[in-house]
C-alpha cells in the first residue's frame, strides 16, 4: 500500500488593488504628499497590493517571502523604476542603476575593494576623524547633529575614496554640492510629469550647477590618479587597479567616475541620516543610551575606539541595528519586471514595477513584535534568530545588497562610541522631528545640546 506523501498545501496570497487612483496620475499625487504613510497604509493585512504611479503599474510586496523572491531573482527584477531613471544623470551606470548583465560584471570589479583587509585600513581614517568630531563640541553648545554627521561621513568617505594630499581640497566642494544633488533628484524622482526639473527656477539652477561641479571634479581626480600611478590605499586606487578575474577586464574612466559618485552619494548620505537618527533615538530613550555609556566605559575606559575595539561593543552594534529598522535611509527602492512572471499569483508583466519598502516592512507587527518600540535587544543572537529572511532590508537583499554594508556599520559604531564616550546629546525642549523621505530618510535639521559625561 502507497503511503499518501504529506505535501503542503498551496499558500494562499492576499492581494488587493490601493484605492483612490486618479485618472493618468494613478497614485502618484499620494505617493508625492507623504510616501511612507501612503505606503503604510496599503500594508496592513495585504500580502500584495496593486497601485498605479502615472500610467504604469506598481505593486508593493508586503511579505518577506515575496520580498526574497523579487530579491534573489535579479535578472526578471531588475533594478528599474521612477527611481532609477531619475537617478542616472547623477550615478551614471554605477552599481545602483546598472542593468543586471553591467551589474554582474562591476560587483565582480568592486567587490574587492571592500575586502576585509582594506575595510580595516580605511578604519583608521574613520577612527581619527570621529575623534576630531568628538573633540569640536563643547559642553553647554547646541548642535545641529544632522549637519554634523554629514560633514563627518563626508570627510571620511572622502579620505576614504581619495588619498590624504587630495582630500583637503575635495572635501569642501563635496560638502557644499552633494546636499543640493540630494534635494533636486528627490524633487526630480517624485514628480510623475518630468516637468519640474526643466523648469528654470532658481532651486534647478542651483541643482545643475553643484551636479557639473561634481562630475568636474571626479574627473580631474580620476584623470590625476591615472597619470601618477601607483596604490595609495585608498578606494579609488583600488577601482583603478581592480581587473575581472573572469575576463581580465578592467573599469573604463567613465565606469570609475560612476562608480565614485555612487559611493559618495551612498557613503555620505545615508550613513548621515542613519547617525542622526541613531543620537536621536538615544536621547529620547535614557535607559537604552545609559547602558550604551556603561559598555563604552568598560570597553575604552578613557581613550578612544580602535577597529579592534568592534567585537566588544555588541550593545553598541545592536543600537544601530535597531535605528535602522527603524529608519532606514534606504527607506524605498524599486525593480522593473523584465519578463512575464507572477507574484503572489498575480500575472506580471515586462515593464511593471516593485515597490519594496524596508520602512514598511520594518514596522509591520507580523514581523517585528511592538515594532515602534526603540529596542536594541531584539537583535540578541537568541531573539534575532526568529526575525524572518527578507524582513530586514536595511541594506537591500540579493546580488545587489549594499556593497558598502560592513563599510557604513564600522563607521557608525566607531562614531557612537567614541561620541558616546564623551557626551550625552540632550533634545530641546518641544522639538518635533519628522521623518523626510527624500534619497535617503533624514530627519532635517536636529538641534541638540551637548552634555559632559
């Protein structure tokens, strides 16, 4: 007698259509007056939902099992979208808006200047300039702890990128342009008409004018590197020297010259937003942030933090894991669907487009228990073990995870500690900050006081 084999039964998706598409516009007006809200409020209780962005069809995955399918399956979900075709006259063919062939290849050329080894050595620029910033504040002074990460991850993102005798001089010029970039493309990336960025307003100017003034001065970096020769240690020399182990290829000017804005972009922008946030959530939250100064001083006593330092400050880590499920600057991202294909049961078409949104995802209760609660222990070895595979996107997922992770990671816990050491940053009183979702997920300015320990 043949034993019935116990076979699971096919899931059962839920899929609804968002209400309230307007003619032509869909739910691009919502999407442009508050996205994360409007998003939120498709998820609950949906395992996919349908909307429209103008005239093409959208569709916002709202179960990580149907996230990790978009995710892993790189050549049918490319990376595409509003997002993207906004974001290639900044990037260029860089590594966030390559196609997936071109993606392929530049993750095999870049990759390795992200090695463990180097990782390490560019440690040491981030260990002296966090130390520098801990060292400007003054007890009794308010700061506007936004503007002070972004100069931060500015200096060391470009320390990082350039040698020591370039820096200096491209330091400034990247921290007066790049938050101009940031404005124009977010307003650039929410208007469904394509109209707003050729209008000849004075914010547009401005925008074009610190974008030329970028891709300049990449070139003439990228040009002096060529003609000198030689490792400097630093991320750019190792773009340059980096050869496909598969084809012996290497990286055209124009392909580094993408490749640096993108790291620029991403390594100063997010890991900004990310830092704000993280000082933010500490100061609204005095049990967590005393027991993040209690292992500070066990671990460094009183000097400063060292990359060696990073196995020991587990608190500290799981601090800023926790910020980054709560806002995570990469708060939206999107893919095009390439070939027919179906989600959730839905029958999906070429030229369709994915929504993912680790915002939404983040705080959904399903996922996350008390998902609004600021709770670092969620992220013990016996408690994150139940988090489910494709949950957590601070980074993306996929063959196109952020390739700067453990990059941003070490930065921001070098820079908690070594603050944290230091000082309390207390809020003003009655301050009120409200998420921006803009390229990344800022917070706008964020006064602090500054506080001896």
């Amino acid at each position: 007698m043949r034993i019935a084999e116990n076979v699971s039964p096919p899931r059962t998706w839920q899929v609804t259509t968002a209400p309230g598409a307007l003619p032509v516009l869909g739910h691009a007006l919502q999407m442009g007056r508050d996205p994360m809200r409007f998003l939120s409020s498709l998820a609950g209780g949906a395992d996919l939902v349908e909307l429209r962005i103008g005239r093409n069809r959208a569709f916002l995955p709202c179960h990580p099992e149907l996230v990790q399918q978009v995710l892993v399956n790189a050549r049918v979900f490319d990376t595409g979208g509003p997002v993207k075709d906004k974001a290639r006259p900044i990037l260029g063919n860089g590594l966030i808006t390559s196609d997936w062939e071109d993606h392929r290849r530049q993750r095999r050329l870049v990759q390795p200047a992200f090695h463990t080894a180097r990782i390490a050595a560019y440690a040491v620029v981030m260990q002296e300039e966090v130390l520098a910033q801990a060292d400007r504040w003054r007890a009794g002074e308010v700061v506007d702890v936004s503007e002070a990460a972004q100069a931060l991850t500015a200096r060391v993102t470009a320390r990082a990128l350039f040698s020591v005798d370039i820096a200096p001089q491209a330091v400034a010029a990247i921290q007066h342009g790049l938050p101009v970039i940031v404005r124009g493309a977010y307003r650039n990336a929410i208007d469904p008409t394509g109209l707003v960025g050729k209008l000849p307003t004075a914010a547009n100017r401005q925008y074009e004018r610190a974008l030329e003034g970028m891709h300049r001065l990449i070139d003439t970096i990228v040009e002096e590197y060529r003609r000198a020769g030689g490792d400097r240690g630093d991320l750019l020399s190792a773009l340059l020297a980096a050869e496909d182990p598969q084809t012996g290829g290497r990286l055209s000017d124009q392909e580094v010259h993408d490749q640096v804005m993108t790291l620029l972009l991403a390594g100063i922008e997010t890991t900004a937003s990310a830092l704000t946030w993280a000082f933010h959530l500490l100061g609204q939250n005095c049990e967590v942030e005393s027991r993040l100064h209690a292992e500070v001083d066990a671990v460094l006593g009183s000097r400063a933090p060292v990359y060696a330092d990073l196995p020991a400050l587990g608190y500290a880590q799981r601090v800023f894991t926790e910020t980054l499920r709560l806002y995570p600057p990469a708060w939206l991202y999107t893919r095009t669907t390439t070939a027919p294909t179906e989600l959730a049961g839905r029958e999906l078409q070429p030229g369709d487009d994915i929504l993912i949104s680790p915002y939404v995802l983040h705080r959904l209760p399903g996922l996350f228990p008390d998902p609004e609660r600021f709770d670092p222990d969620r992220w013990l070895p016996e408690r994150a073990k139940d988090v489910a595979r494709g949950a957590y996107l601070p980074f993306g997922g996929g063959s196109r995870k952020c390739i700067g992770d453990v990059f941003g990671v070490t930065e921001a816990t070098l820079a908690l500690a070594a603050i944290s050491s230091r000082w309390r940053l207390r809020p003003l009183p009655g301050a009120r900050v409200v998420p921006r979702p803009q390229m990344s997920l800022t917070s706008g300015p964020l006064p602090m006081t500054v506080e001896a320990r």
